[in-house]
C-alpha cells in the first residue's frame, strides 16, 4: 500500500537554528569587512575664498530720509557682502611661442594662454545702495549700482595679482529722498598670486596650503620658508602613514581580529548565542 503524499511542515524548533545561522552570517560579513577595509584619508583643502573686513565706524546722523527709509537702507547696506573665487582657468588671451614649440604641434605660432585669476562677486545691491571700490595698488575707483547688477550681484575679474590687494569698500544711499549719504565703510583683501606654486615641492605634495594658486604672504623668500616648513610636515606624515599601512598589511587575519575589541566581543557573544541554541535544539530533540 502506498503512502500518501505529506506536505512538509516547518518546525518551530527549527527556528532558534534559523536565527543563529544568521548571526553567524553577519559575523562573518562583519569579520571580511574588518579584514578589508582601508579608512579613508581625508583630502586636506584650504578654503581660498575666505576674506578679511574691517568695518569702519560711519555716523549716518547726517541724513534727511524719514526713519523708516533710513532703517530701510542701513539694513539693505548691512546686507552687502563681497567674496572671491579662484578660476583655474582663466582665458588671458594669445601670445607668441617664438623660437620655441610651447604646445607641440610642431608650428610656431600664437597659442591660447590659461592661467589663475580672481572672480570678484559684490552682492546685496539694491535699489536703495550703491557700491564704490578703491584698491590700495594703484587707486582706482569702481562704482557700482543696481543696473551693473543681475539679481543684485555684480562680478568682475581681477587679474593683475602680483600683489596682495586691499580694498575700501563704501555702501552710499541711492535713495533720492536721503542724498548721496555714507552707510557704511569696510576693507575687503584679495591674496596674491603664488609664483612657487609649480616647485618640486608642490609638485610631490600639491595638497600643501602654501602651493595653493593664490597666498597671502608678502613675499617670496616668506613664501619659500613656509613651503619649506609645510613640506617637512607632509613628508614626515607620508612616511608615518606609509609604515602604518605596511604593518597593517602584514597583519595577519588573527592580529586584525585582536586589534579589534568591538569584532571580538562580537565573536564572543555569537558563540555563546550560538552554543545556547543548540543546547536547546539538544534538548527539545531528546524531549
């Protein structure tokens, strides 16, 4: 007589097996991982857009405008803010390579010359301010209003940066009702341009803050000795972190494990996790 067919039926004590395989599972996962992982280091970027202002007291006692006109005004002058961008790859036009084939193409002819410059943004001009630029360099006055502005922005490039560039910057009422009125005053600073940027130096360790584009010290002997120090640094921390790798690699897995508490109070735990479900799989069994 044949036996009729049993669909299989799942055993609850199979459960507490189930659940150890997955810990056992994310053990091991957690054990490859450990093994190969390589913590990643962090990029060392020196921010080349931050400035330096110095407000200047102004008394704006003087003015005519109506209390709310004049609130209205020192709030929109308070709003104005300059800042700087570095353009990499700024277009200074054509040039002529002489005797000496600069692109190798094999011709001599003009080339397109590229190089840093300075990408200058005023913004917060409204209807109510204005903006007037003068730099300490060769004291020439910009002016600027709202009609020179797209979304109350004006940019402008500068380029001549052999020198570190300071500027007076004055916010002036363009309100009718006030006059030509001084709301405030402030100096804005552009760094110079790094003529050691493309040393041996920089070249092996480019992240270095003193190979960045543009630099704020004066001059180039200055310059030279903080590249010198910086360079140190960096080789010294090169190394370091070479021998740290090395002795990592050569760690074997067990080492890796023992360096690790939080993996090996892990393996504790699943092991006695484990050994307690199968004593109680043992157990119903015999049951």
């Amino acid at each position: 007589m044949s036996r009729s067919y049993q669909p299989y039926r799942f055993k609850r004590e199979y459960i507490p097996v189930i659940i150890a395989i997955l810990i056992l599972g994310l053990l091991i996962a957690a054990l490859v991982y450990t093994i190969t992982y390589k913590p990643k280091t962090k990029d060392q970027y020196y921010e080349e857009n931050s400035v330096a202002t110095d407000e200047v007291i102004v008394d704006t006692s003087n003015t005519v405008c109506t209390e709310e006109v004049n609130n209205k005004i020192k709030e929109d002058a308070k709003n104005v803010n300059i800042k700087y961008e570095v353009v990499s790859d700024y277009y200074f036009g054509k040039a002529d390579e002489l005797d000496t084939d600069l692109n190798g193409d094999g011709e001599f002819g003009e080339i397109d010359i590229y190089g840093p410059a300075l990408r200058i943004s005023i913004e917060g001009i409204t209807d109510n301010v204005y903006v007037k630029l003068e730099n300490d360099l060769d004291y020439q006055v910009q002016t600027y209003k709202a009609s020179d502005a797209q979304d109350g922005i004006v940019k402008f490039d500068q380029t001549e940066n052999a020198y570190i560039r300071t500027y007076d910057v004055k916010v002036y009422s363009a309100n009718t009702e006030c006059g030509e009125v001084l709301f405030r005053e402030f100096t804005f600073k552009l760094p110079r341009l790094n003529e050691l940027r493309q040393t041996n130096a920089c070249s092996e360790y480019p992240d270095m803050k003193m190979c960045s584009s543009f630099v704020w010290e004066q001059d180039e002997p200055t310059l030279r000795n903080a590249i010198t120090k910086e360079y140190k640094e960096f080789k010294r921390e090169a190394e370091e972190k070479k021998q740290q790798e090395e002795q990592e690699q050569n760690k074997s897995i067990f080492e890796k494990i023992k360096d690790n508490k939080v993996l090996m109070i892990a393996i504790v735990a699943c092991v006695v996790v484990v050994i307690g479900v199968v004593v109680i799989v043992i157990k119903r069994r015999r049951k």
